[in-house]
C-alpha cells in the first residue's frame, strides 16, 4: 500500500460509496482529428483537501460483476501446455500479457485493435492478464516493438528449434494483402489477373504437419518469380534445412528451378500453362493417357497420370500429365455450349479440347504416380492458413501505417496463427475452433473481489475443457 500526495487536483469518481482518483489528460486523436480525454486511475482517495490517496486497485465486491470465461480460459490452458509456451512468455520480457491478452481478442473478436480494451472489461482476460495494456495508444506502442528485428529474430530462432530438427520438407506460398497504407511495402501488383496496391506476403509451411515455420512480406509489385532466391536464403539463415519445397506456379522459372537443384532441394510445382513445355506435353501426350496403367484414384476422384522424363532447363525432371475424368466432362460441356457462339472453327475447337480437365506437374524427382497428387495437394495446408489469416485472424484491412508497426501487426497474426492451429490439434476433430471457442464463450464467471465463482458447465463445455487440457 503506497501513499500519493498529487500536485493537482485529480478527477474523483464515487463508487459504492468510496471515492476514486483519477488523473485526466488530454491528447489529439490523429485518426478523429480532435482532442480526446484519456483517465488513467490512480487509486482511493485517503484526504479530499490535501489530494491524498492510497494507490490501490478498486475492489470487487459487487457479486453482478460478471465476465466471459471458458473461451479465454481454453486458450490459456492450451498455451501452457504447448512447446510454445516458454518462447511466448519470453518473448516480450514484461509484456507476456499484452501479447497474451492481444492473442485471445484476435482469435475471439474480429473487430479492430481499437476495441481490444473494451472487449477486455466483459472477459476473464482482464483478470487473467492484469498487467496488459492494451488501449488504443498502448497496442501500436506494443506492435511497434513487436516488430522490433531483434525480437523477430529471437522468436523466428526459438520457434524454429522446436518444430523442425534435420531435414524438413516444406510448403512456399504467397498472397497479396490488399491495402492503402503510406509506406514503401504497399505498391501496384499484378496477380491473379488483377491490379491492386497490396503487400505480398510468402508463408512457409511444414510439409508434413501443415504447421506454419516462417513468413516473410515484400512490395507488392515484387512478382513471385523473383522472391524465391532469396525466400531460401532467409530460411537457411534462420537453420532450416529444406530437403523438399512443394511450391506455387508463379515460382517456375529457369532462375528458380537453378537455384533448387544447386542447393539440392527436390521440388514439386505445377506448371502454367502458358509454357512451351506445357504446350507440348499437351500435344505429344493427351491423346494416349486414357490408359488402364495410368488410373489413380484420389478420394472420390478418379484420375489418369502419365509420367514423363523431361528436359528442365539442362537439368534432368519428371513430368506428370495429370487427366480428371470429372474435371474434363465438365469443362468440355461447358466449352462446346459456347465454342460455335463465339466462332471458333473446327481444328480451333480440336485444338482446345486437349486440355480440358487437364494440368501438368514439374518434379525433380521420380515420383509415384499414385503418390504425386496427395503430395500436390499438401499445399492446400498454406491455402487454408492464408483463409485463416485473412478471415478468422483479420489481417485485412491493414490499418499500420509504419513498417515496424506493420511488421509488429504480423507476427501478432502469426502467433495467433500458431494458437490457432494448436488448439485445433487439442480437439481432435470432435469440433472446429468457432465451435469450441462459441461454446466456451458462454461459460460465464462472477467475480468476488479476489474470488472467482465458475458457472455450471454444460456437457459440451466440459468435454472441450477436457480435450484442450488432456487431449491432443
């Protein structure tokens, strides 16, 4: 208990009959443009004529005082018991509980980071993470030094050590971050057929867990082709040992395919079709594949894969023409109701219907063909956490307007990214995150003073309870 005589004259609030302190300053609002009043408390008031008071938190002893619990509480628990646990609370040395408390309102809310402290009166993280500051000002302070490089790299070392060990096969993709942001990382791209001033950003996933390892962003007129290099580069740097790269299409190039044989990364990527080699492995191929020797099934899927060995760029791969019978039929109906409105001849429509149903895979290395596709497809693990991200977490629209900010504003989404997945893992497909995290938020507590009352728990609740803390 520390007594405080105050220089000026605090604003005094009355509540249940005792009297608090507090100091009132004012500050411009840049975002508003007008002057705002901001209380910080400062404790009970002892003396009313000499401004005397105790430094205190107001007590709770208001048995209406009522707070959200279980969903908050399932992810601290599941935190705590990751291998992750030691590298989140070490990571900001006195902070743990602003990250802590930021982490829970991404995964609960997706609402701005404005809104975080208001969000944080009704629910449990105001008592589970006292120390956490999370006003307005607080959060960009806190990204800010989030996104310090030092901090990056610290975090990226740790984290690195605890999910991979040797070798590892991994996942690069990329996604634009659309936004307006005044800064060097926000320029005109080009992808996917549109035009928007974006950020890029490249995930790189675990091929064999699908948990993600490592980002990094880039301007956003940097076309994919030329972020791979140093893409590899970055993550020897950070003591990834790739043996394997599943990679996008719009990293094929003659650069690239280099680069992986020299550091003697085998690779898998699908090839555009707007190559020479595409166009002719169509024309050379596409007419004898529909081959008993060449049947796959893949799910409910039923495919034809010729294997071919091809010359890449002077180096030595592996071609595989890959037919889905379903994928043909439809896309073949669908060409020819329109192919004779809109003029095409006979050799034109000949020649198009090569390639329905049809696309083209790139390896270096000799692949089953009852293999290559349930490969392929683990990309779809960097897809899923771009959605993730992108929805769920709220990465768009970027609202930073700094690159250290912005870089903070990440690695928040990445951590929470990480929780994300974890607790997933933790319930074991007997529900999905939204589910769970519905469920618990109706788990409600009342709180009395130091005490916490739980309420009842409905057998739904405890079994997720259960999972999260003795599952997985």
């Amino acid at each position: 208990m520390v007594m405080i005589e105050l220089e000026r004259k605090p604003k005094i609030k009355i509540i249940n009959g005792k009297k608090y302190a507090y100091d009132v300053k004012s500050f411009w609002d840049k975002e508003q443009k007008k002057y705002r009043k901001k209380s910080v408390y400062l404790g009970r008031v002892i003396d009313d004529e000499n401004s005397i008071i105790e430094k205190t938190q107001p007590t709770r002893e208001d048995p209406s005082l009522i707070l959200a619990y279980g969903d908050t509480y399932t992810i601290n628990a599941c935190v705590k018991q990751s291998v992750y646990y030691d590298i989140f609370s070490t990571l900001m040395p006195g902070q743990s509980d602003t990250l802590m408390s930021l982490v829970c309102y991404k995964l609960l809310r997706t609402s701005a980071m404005q809104h975080a402290q208001t969000w944080a009166r009704g629910n449990y993280a105001s008592l589970l993470y006292k120390n956490a500051a999370i006003s307005s000002q607080q959060i960009s302070v806190f990204l800010k030094k989030l996104g310090n490089e030092k901090i990056w790299r610290n975090f990226f070392n740790s984290y690195i050590k605890k999910i991979t060990g040797g070798k590892t096969g991994i996942v690069i993709d990329s996604t634009g971050l659309p936004n307006e942001i005044n800064f060097p990382l926000s320029a005109w791209g080009c992808h996917g057929g549109g035009t928007e001033r974006e950020t890029r950003l490249v995930m790189v996933i675990e091929g064999n867990t699908g948990v993600p390892i490592y980002f990094r962003y880039m301007a956003g007129n940097i076309v994919d082709v030329s972020s791979l290099s140093n893409t590899i580069e970055e993550l020897k740097a950070m003591g990834i040992n790739m043996s394997f790269a599943l990679i996008d299409a719009g990293y094929y190039s003659k650069a690239n395919i280099a680069e992986l044989y020299a550091n003697n990364i085998s690779f898998l990527t699908r090839l555009p079709a707007n190559r020479t080699l595409y166009k002719k492995l169509i024309d050379e191929h596409s007419e004898d594949m529909e081959r008993a020797s060449n049947i796959v099934t893949y799910g409910k899927r039923v495919l034809y894969i010729k294997q071919i060995q091809v010359d890449l760029f002077s180096y030595s791969g592996y071609a595989y023409i890959v037919c889905d019978i379903k994928r043909k039929a439809d896309e073949i109906t669908k060409f020819l109701m329109g192919a004779k409105e809109d003029g095409l001849n006979e050799p034109e429509i000949d020649c198009a219907l090569k390639s329905k149903g049809k696309f083209v895979l790139i390896s270096s290395s000799d692949i089953p063909i009852t293999d290559v596709i349930p490969l392929y497809y683990t990309r779809q693990a960097a897809e899923n956490l771009f959605g993730i991200s992108k929805s769920y977490l709220d990465v768009l629209p970027l609202r930073t307007h700094s690159v250290d900010t912005f870089r903070g504003y990440l690695m928040l989404t990445f951590i929470s990214l990480i929780t994300y997945i974890e607790y997933k893992r933790k319930l074991c497909c007997k529900y999905t995150v939204e589910e769970a995290l519905m469920e618990m938020s109706n788990l409600m507590c009342r709180v009395y003073g130091d005490n916490i009352l739980i309420s009842e728990q409905s057998k739904k609740m405890k079994e997720i309870i259960s999972l999260v803390e003795y599952g997985g």
